[in-house]
C-alpha cells in the first residue's frame, strides 16, 4: 500500500530494520539527503522513514537502534518517503529503518 498521507509514528512504534547500500552505485540510490555524500559500507549511517526524519532535525544525529538483546547507534544521513514509492519492495510500510549491515 502507498500512503496518501503520512501515517503518526512515535518513539514505542516497532520498526523493521531493512540493510541497503548507501555506496555509490547502490541500492541507496543518489547521495544522501542530510550530507550529499554516499557512505561506505563500513559506516554506520540509516535512513528514517519521513516522519521519523522530521523535516531533516535529526540529520547527522546518531540514534539507537535496539532489538534481539543488543543495541547500536547509528548516524541519520537520509530518508525515506513512503508517498513517493520509496519502499516498493516491502509494500511502503510506515515503520522501515534502513541501514548497512555493519549495523
């Protein structure tokens, strides 16, 4: 489903953490919204869904990634916009976190 509008997300919303590439040639597509620059594999950077991205605030923040026991902090680099078909491949749920693997 493509959203018509943007679903409320909040801090206890459950997301799905899905690994992209955001090297150049990537799955990520172009650079990155917040810094214009593609990140190497061994970084760890994530995109947030438009609503968690909040107008681009959280750019270049690290935030806490936690699930299975364990946490992480990865920096905000991107987003994703769920009206626009950015997750054709999961059906544009509201609730993706994309990130590289070496999170």
């Amino acid at each position: 489903m493509m959203y018509k509008f943007l679903p409320l997300v909040s801090s206890s919303t459950k997301a799905t953490l899905t690994i992209n590439n955001f090297e150049a040639g990537g799955d990520g597509g172009g650079p990155s919204e917040c810094d214009n620059q593609h990140h190497s594999d061994n970084d760890p950077v994530e995109a947030l869904l438009i609503r968690w991205y909040n107008h681009g605030k959280r750019c270049l923040k690290d935030i806490n990634i936690c699930g299975n026991g364990k946490s992480v902090s990865a920096k905000v680099v991107d987003k994703c916009d769920s009206t626009i078909r950015c997750d054709f491949d999961h059906s544009y749920p509201n609730n993706i976190v994309y990130a590289l693997k070496i999170v």
